[in-house]
C-alpha cells in the first residue's frame, strides 16, 4: 500500500531516497530549505574522493539517461560537476516532478496523535507563509553541513568566537581560487585535523611553492585523534591525502608552523588581523594571522524534533540491527524510538567524518526492506 513519505533535504541522499521511494509507488515530498544541493555548491572546486561509479546509483543514472550526458563512471568528478551532471537533473526528472520543494525550510516535527498520519511536519513556504504537511515516513537527510563545529576545546566556542563567525572560515575556501588573493603572500592559521583540513593544506602548500611569503600555522588539538591510514584504501585521493597530513606534521615544511595537543583559547580581530592564543604543550603561543580556517567538522543539527512534544511525546529515530560494528548506519533512538522515523547520510554518522555516498545508498536500499517488508528488495541490482 502506498505510503506519504516525507524527506528532509534535498542533497545527495535525500534524492536518492526520494526517487527510490517513487519507484516504489509511495507518495513523496521532499523539504529543502534553500536549492537542491546547495551545499555542495559551496564547495564545487573540490574533487570527490569516489569515482561516478560509486558516487551515483544505477537507479540514478537510469531515470537521467534521458536528460543528461552519459557519466564516465571510472572518473572522479568534482563537487560542481556532481551537482550539475546528476543531482539536479535527478531532481527534475520525471519521477521526481513536483516533489522537491525548495525554498521550504522544515521548522517543526512532530508526532500527530490526532490526525489520520503520525508525523506533523511544520513548514514554511517560498514566500515565508507556515503550513502543515503530515506523512506517514520521515526521513531525515538534511545532513550536518550546516552545523559545523566550534574551534575552541572539545567543539566549543572559545571566547571571542562567535562574534567572529562570519569572518572565520569554517567550510572548504578556494585557496587556488575565488579566494586566493585572501591567502597568498599571508599567514592562515589552520585548525583541525580533518580530511576538509587536507586539503587546505595541500592547496596552501602548492600556493607557497609559487607566492613564497605565504605562512600557515597548522593548529591540531588531539594529534592522536588525526587522521589515521588505512591499509589498502581503494579510495586513491583520500590516501594521498592522509599521506600529507603524517609527512607535514613529521617534517613540517619552512612555510608551515606546526602546534601539537593546540587548544584554542580565545580569538579577537581587528580590520586587518586576527589574535588567536592559544595553550599547546604547557605554553600559550599568540599568533596574528590574516586569515583562519577553522575544519573541526559537523554537528548534526536535531532540535527540530529533539524539542517537539506532543500528546504522543518525542519522536526518536529508529536505529536497524546490524551485525558488523562499522560506523552507525542509522542514528540510534534507544527507548522510545520509532519504526517509521529513520536518519540517513551523513547526520546519521554523527560527529564521525568517514561517511561517502556510497554508505548512503546502502541506507536508502536497507531502509526500504524494513518499509516494505521485503528484506531482499533491492532495486539497485
């Protein structure tokens, strides 16, 4: 029997699994608060770890056939070429027209006890008017890119931090582009040691090789929390990069200084400089840097139902038994949790940054077993 299936966000899992719940028959609408993977925009300059083959679906790349060139699956694509090349013709193929709803920010979740469906989602529309939808399945794949966490101790705020928020940069820049003039010739103060961090640092690397008065300071608060190798990585570039890290922290290069066990303390900026201090290895080191890039990772983001009540209570997401103990498949709702509320992609990995796309489709693929009934349905074979 067909169901109401709604879906927060509209980035690569959300898609993902609205298209397959539409292949299923099932009524979907998905929320998204601003454009269909507006994220990933962001950071459009930077090149997939995963190749197309395992960075889209067969399901995806079928229902696209149509109304996109055909992927070279054994290449990497970068972030814009993803957006572009799949996930927003996925958005308006035919399957998915009149599903995505843009521009529709989820305020509210909760569960109905009064209505004929058990979910209550809060909502606004494009021209900031509050509706209701209500559903039988959410699914949450709004992810944790919006929720990046603080640089100071254990994800914090250090003082002064957050009346610096929109100076600091705390996503991806384009070190080798749009923003290049901001760091070429100065000193950028890097904290965290994260694969977002990596890169930034591979990039800042190949600008000290050309613009020579460039300076970093590379801030890590746990060395042994870095990133660690792993043996055999089939994932070429995500190996390289791990490579990087452990050579620049053992033989940091003339352009980089680099602070082990780092805690930032507090942070202050003028027009042209910041302060930052910091307390590392018993000492308090003082920088003033021109910029800071500030890669700690994400949070996930679950007051819009952590705080709902409602005669049914809170709503907790429900978690599937699995038997390998690899990162979390789904977000795990304890006592009280619901079968019919799942979190999906990277939200349901927490504060852990090892989720690709690949782990996603897995979800979208397992999550349906449970809908249906059917634990060997499968429509990616």
């Amino acid at each position: 029997m067909a169901k109401h299936i709604a879906i927060i966000g509209a980035g690569p899992i959300g898609l993902e699994a609205a298209l397959y719940a539409k292949s299923l028959g099932h009524d979907v609408v998905v929320f998204e608060r601003g454009c269909v993977a507006a994220n990933i925009e962001e950071w459009k300059f930077v090149r997939l770890f995963s190749p197309w083959l395992l960075s889209t679906t067969s399901l995806g790349r079928k229902v696209i056939s149509g109304i996109a060139p055909l992927l070279p699956l054994e290449q990497y694509p970068t972030a814009r070429d993803f957006r572009e090349r799949y996930l927003l013709p996925l958005s308006r193929c035919s399957l998915l027209v009149g599903c995505v709803r843009e521009n529709n920010p989820v305020t509210s979740v909760a569960k109905d006890s009064q209505g004929d469906l058990p979910f209550r989602i809060g909502a606004k529309d494009e021209a900031g008017r509050e509706y209701v939808e209500r559903a039988d399945i959410l699914l949450d794949c709004s992810g944790t890119y919006g929720s990046p966490r603080w640089a100071g101790d254990h994800g914090n705020p250090a003082p002064g931090e957050p009346e610096l928020r929109d100076r600091v940069f705390y996503a991806i820049p384009d070190v080798l582009g749009q923003h290049r003039d901001r760091f070429a010739d100065h000193h950028t103060l890097v904290i965290g040691c994260t694969y977002s961090s990596a890169i930034v640092l591979r990039d800042l690397q190949d600008l000290a090789a050309n613009r020579r008065r460039t300076m970093v300071t590379w801030a890590v608060r746990r060395p042994d929390q870095a990133v660690h190798p792993i043996l055999n990585d089939p994932l070429r570039s995500r190996g390289r990069l791990v490579e990087l890290l452990l050579r620049l922290i053992e033989h940091p290069p003339g352009w980089l200084q680099y602070l082990s066990t780092a805690v930032l303390e507090s942070i202050t900026a003028t027009n042209r400089h910041f302060t930052a201090t910091f307390r590392s290895n018993g000492r308090i080191v003082s920088l003033m840097p021109d910029e800071v890039v500030s890669l700690n990772g994400f949070r996930p983001d679950n007051s819009m139902y952590e705080s709902a009540t409602s005669a049914a209570g809170p709503i907790k997401a429900a978690a599937l038994d699995r038997e390998d103990k690899a990162p979390p498949t789904f977000a795990t709702g304890g006592s009280g949790s619901d079968s019919s509320f799942f979190v999906l992609g990277a939200k349901s990995y927490g504060m852990n940054s090892n989720f690709l796309l690949q782990a996603g489709h897995m979800q979208v693929c397992e999550i349906f077993t449970v809908i249906e009934g059917n634990e060997n349905l499968d429509l990616y074979q």
